[in-house]
C-alpha cells in the first residue's frame, strides 16, 4: 500500500474529506481495507468494523501515523443486535457521521440444491440487510448536520448473471433498488446515496477463484487492459463522499474496465 507522501503525489485530494467522520463496514481486507486507507490519508476521521479481528489490527496499525489514526469495532453483521449496538458506539465516539460505506460481503459460491432456507436468510443478512440498517442508524446524526452521503456497495456480478451466486446475485441486484429508495426519501435532508459497482477487483480473497487463465478472460472481457485494484474503487468513492459530488445521488458508479 502506498503511504500518505506517495498518495498525495499520485491522486486527488479532496480538502472537503478532512475531518469528516467516517464508517466503514467490513473494512478489514480488499476493498473495505482500501476504503479505509483512502480516507485515512484523506484526513478524515474513520472507523470500521469487521469480523476479521487480525487483519483489522494489523490495518490500523498501519496507519498509525496518519492525521486520524482509525479505530476498529470486532462485529458480526448478522447479528442486528450487536451490530446496532457497535454502531451507537461509533457514532457516539465520532459525535455523529458525515459518510457511511456500506462495504460488508460475502462472495462465497453455492448451488441451488444447496440453499436452504436458514442459508438464505443469512446470505441476506450478510450482503443487504445490514446496509439499511447502517443506513438508518446514521441519518438521524446527518439529519441533525444537514448534510450526508452513504456509498452502497454493489456489484457487476448480476448484470453479468454468473454461475453459483443466486443468493448474492439478489442481494447485490437490491442493493440498486435500495439506493434509490433512499436517495428520493433523504434527499431534501441533504443527505445523497449512491452505489458504486466494482468489476472483477484483484483481492487476496478473489484470488481464490480464479486461475490465472480466469484472469486472462477477464481482462479479455474488459474494454481496458490491467486488473482493477481496491484502491480505483476507494476513488471513486472518495469523490462521490466529497463537496465535488455534491450534485450525485441515486445512481450508480461502474468502476469495471468496460467489463461486459
């Protein structure tokens, strides 16, 4: 991962992004991590959560000398209980929040014989349900401040309608059908939603499904050459969560190299 010298070298900076408070749900490892770090060396203050609790400590560690060094909350998603009362404590710890990442996920393959109903809900739980309810526990802090954005997480995958992911496939396809609900219903309060929809990204964890053959036929897919990294999704995130998109909300944001 670059440091703060190389970043600001390399890309934008977003003066509107200092300071701001931030929430970031499974920021631990591939995107969320990028996320986490993009932010970090905007200035702003973040915190995330996750289930990985190794890997977390390991990420906030690293980014111990940033302006904010972020905090980590050890949660699983799929228990709302516990995962409402995490994020109390972050907005209490932050004195509210100014961008909420819905990144949490879970890609892992399954066959419909093999879906049952238990399974269902807690694919559920773990891909969409949690981002409305992120969602509705910080708009009454970016009511109060007038202002907000909340970034939903989706993906290319069931545009492309691929094999062994029916369950995540849904899920992401209503995550759409959620950000612009949200946008129409929050939108006079200032407070703008979009998605951003990654292709095929290059994480330790995607690694595991592809060869390096796969690789080679999803760069063959792509209208662009190179395999898209964590850190072109946090990009594209980083501007829609600025005063620069000020004017974007209720759509979605391909970050995918043309892949079709």
């Amino acid at each position: 991962m670059a440091d703060k010298a190389n970043v600001e070298a390399r890309h934008a900076i977003y003066p509107s992004l200092s300071g701001k408070r931030v929430i970031v749900t499974g920021g631990a490892s591939g995107i969320g991590e990028g996320m986490v770090e993009a932010f970090t060396l905007q200035g702003a203050q973040v915190t995330f959560l996750d289930i990985q609790e190794e890997a977390s400590l390991a990420l906030v560690k690293r980014l111990a000398n940033a302006p904010f060094k972020p905090d980590f909350e050890l949660c699983d998603i799929t228990d709302i209980e516990a995962f409402g009362q995490v994020l109390d404590r972050m907005l209490t710890s932050l004195g509210g929040c100014d961008v909420l990442i819905n990144n949490a996920g879970n890609d892992d393959r399954h066959a419909i014989e093999d879906i049952t109903p238990d399974y269902w809900d807690e694919r559920m739980a773990v891909n969409l349900r949690h981002q409305f309810f992120a969602a509705k526990a910080v708009i009454p802090a970016m009511k109060a401040a007038g202002s907000g954005s909340i970034i939903n997480l989706g993906s290319i995958s069931w545009h492309l309608g691929l094999e062994d992911l029916v369950i995540y496939q849904t899920a992401k396809a209503a995550i759409e059908g959620l950000t612009r609900s949200l946008a129409r219903e929050l939108g006079r309060s200032g407070i703008r939603v979009n998605s951003v929809i990654p292709g095929n990204v290059q994480t330790p964890r995607q690694m595991q499904w592809y060869s390096p053959e796969g690789e080679a036929e999803i760069v063959a897919a792509q209208c662009l050459d190179g395999r898209i990294q964590p850190q072109d999704i946090a990009a594209m995130a980083l501007f829609l969560a600025s005063d620069d998109g000020r004017f974007c909300t209720s759509h979605n944001y391909w970050v995918d190299a043309g892949w079709r």
